[in-house]
C-alpha cells in the first residue's frame, strides 16, 4: 500500500470535508452548498462509500486528495503532507521525512490547550476572566477561539504535562517548557500569568500559543509572547484566527490583517470573520501566500499611528509584489 491509500484509509473524506462545509444528510449520501462556486441550493454531494465528492453544478469531483488541493490551493505533495500529518501517518516515499518530535510536540500542545482553558475557568483564571469580560470577551467567544489563562509559577503546565505521562524533555519540543540554564535537568513554563491565544493549523490542531499579560502585569516581558519555531510552529506562516476566517475570506473575496489577536476576536464578534493576525511578526510574504490561496485581495486595518503606519505600508509592497 503507498502513502495516499494508507492516508486513504485511515480519513473519512466526510470529516475532513465537514471542517470546510456544513454537510447535510441527502439519503444514502451528503450534500452541502458548493464551496467551489456560489449556489443558492445544494448541488455538492459527498458519497460516504465511495469516498468521494462531485458538484452536480460546476462539475468538480474527485477524492480526499482533490478536495483538499482545490479547497486550500496545493499541490499534490503538499495536500499529501497535510493529510498525512491529519491521519497520523508517517510518508515513506519523496522528500518528507518528518522529524521524530513534531507527533510528540502536537500532543503536548493538545493537552497544553485543554489545561489552559480548564485553568481559565477555575478559581486560578479569575482575574483573566474579569479582564476578558472587560473587553467585552463573552464565554462563547472564549470557547470559539479556544482561549486559556496560564497560572503564574513555574510549572503549572509542566506538572500538569507529567500527570498525563509526558516527561519535561519531550514537553520541551513543543516550545511551552524550557530548560533552566542554570540548573540542567530542571524545567520550567515558558508562560506564565498569561492569557493564551492558541494558534491553529488549517485542521484546527494548535500549532503554538500566543501570551498576553494580564493588565497592570506589563513588568515581567512583553505584552505578548510567543512560541518559539519549533517543528512544527514557523511564525512567518502562522496565522492567528485563520482556521476560523478562512472560509469567510473565499466568500468575501478578502482577507483583513489586523494587528493583534484580540482585535481579530473583537472583528469576529462584531461579524467580520474574514480577519487575521500575523503572530507577533510584520506581515510576511509566506503569510500572504497562505491568505492568497483563498483570496486574492487584502487589507491591513492597522493602529493609525507611526508603527501600525509603516507596517501596514510594507505588508501593502509585498502583497502588490506577490500580485495581490
Ligand atoms: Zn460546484
């Protein structure tokens, strides 16, 4: 068997479909309004069995593999790769030979999620929670976003990490542990008393975090900290709110790059779902190219001032040079 039916077999086109489209039962089969062009009824049907997908209206059809090439702008070998991670399955043939640490670094930020969000909601995320509601935060759109609060000390996540069997060293790959410099063997929370941003692949698994301090807090770092690059977080791709927006920039016909998280939170609250945040970087031109396959156009809505002016204006000449 090579790598695409293994990847084949071990997906459900239907799930992987329903991340992009809301899927309604049609009798033996599914059907959906097409994301390929725009309809007012379902002609987009998915046949479970099968495993395919055809549009009676704009005549696109094929598998998994198709689907996820057309949806996200692959190419063959790129949309084998993002399968291959989403099915657990390590490709044999070409050039990907994914390192040992990046499955242990994307359970680590699996469970890390699920203990920043439980610790939100406990006594411990109190006054995360106050300043949330402050910002007019409401608890859905905590959960939509999947927002968290990391307890202040050294080793709330670490001990947490060691409860569920992962050991410091492996908990180190997903960048949220560090080893003390000054005591070998000793680890400690990369974030601390912060409100957590998790940051997303195009398949909703977290691929790293984003830190803001709580306010009257700004002593200890900067406002906001980031995952380091690891195997698998390379902040000039990630965007933050891009599993959420994505879908909304293909209908809109535009993205809208805004300069902080919870600006794309508060946008999406207010109904604009077509913005992102470029995490903690000036815009780049891969960041651009990820936006690109879903729409062409894009527009900055930054601070109006010196540092949100200039930024704004580079991220404006690499999009007019990557032909945006
Ligand atoms: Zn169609």
């Amino acid at each position: 068997m090579n790598d695409a039916e293994e990847i084949k077999k071990r997906l459900n086109i239907v799930e992987v479909i329903s991340g992009y489209v809301r899927l309604l039962p049609a009798g033996a089969n599914k059907k959906a309004l097409c994301p390929f062009h725009n309809e007012k009824s379902p002609s987009f049907t998915v046949n479970e069995e099968k495993q395919i997908f055809h549009c009676f209206g704009c005549g696109k059809g094929g598998d998994v593999f198709t689907f996820v090439q057309e949806m996200e702008g692959l190419g063959f070998r790129e949309a084998l790769k993002m399968l291959a991670e989403r099915a657990g399955v390590e490709l044999s043939g070409g050039d990907f030979k994914p390192r040992a640490g990046k499955k242990e670094a994307r359970e680590v930020l699996k469970e890390a999620l699920v203990f920043f969000e439980k610790t939100l909601t406990s006594p411990l995320g109190e006054e995360a929670r106050a300043y949330l509601s402050f910002r007019k935060v409401s608890e859905k759109l905590i959960k939509e976003f999947r927002l968290g609060f990391a307890p202040a000390g050294w080793s709330g996540l670490t001990d947490y990490l060691a409860s569920r069997g992962i050991s410091a060293k492996e908990a180190e790959k997903s960048g949220l542990v560090l080893e003390s410099p000054n005591r070998p063997g000793s680890f400690y929370d990369r974030f601390r008393a912060r409100i957590m941003f998790p940051i997303f692949d195009g398949f909703d698994n977290p691929i790293g975090f984003s830190g803001r301090v709580l306010p009257g807090d700004d002593s200890k770092g900067g406002k906001y900290i980031n995952t380091p690059q690891t195997d698998v977080y390379d902040k000039s791709q990630a965007l933050y709110g891009l599993n959420l927006a994505k879908q909304k920039i293909k209908k809109k016909d535009f993205s809208l790059i805004l300069e902080g998280n919870l600006d794309v939170v508060l946008s999406y609250k207010a109904g604009v779902k077509n913005a992102v945040a470029s995490c903690g970087t000036a815009v780049t031109r891969e960041q651009l190219k990820i936006l690109r396959r879903y729409s062409n156009n894009v527009f900055f809505a930054f601070d109006n001032d010196e540092a949100g002016l200039k930024a704004a204006e580079k991220g404006l000449d690499l999009a007019l040079e990557e032909g945006m």
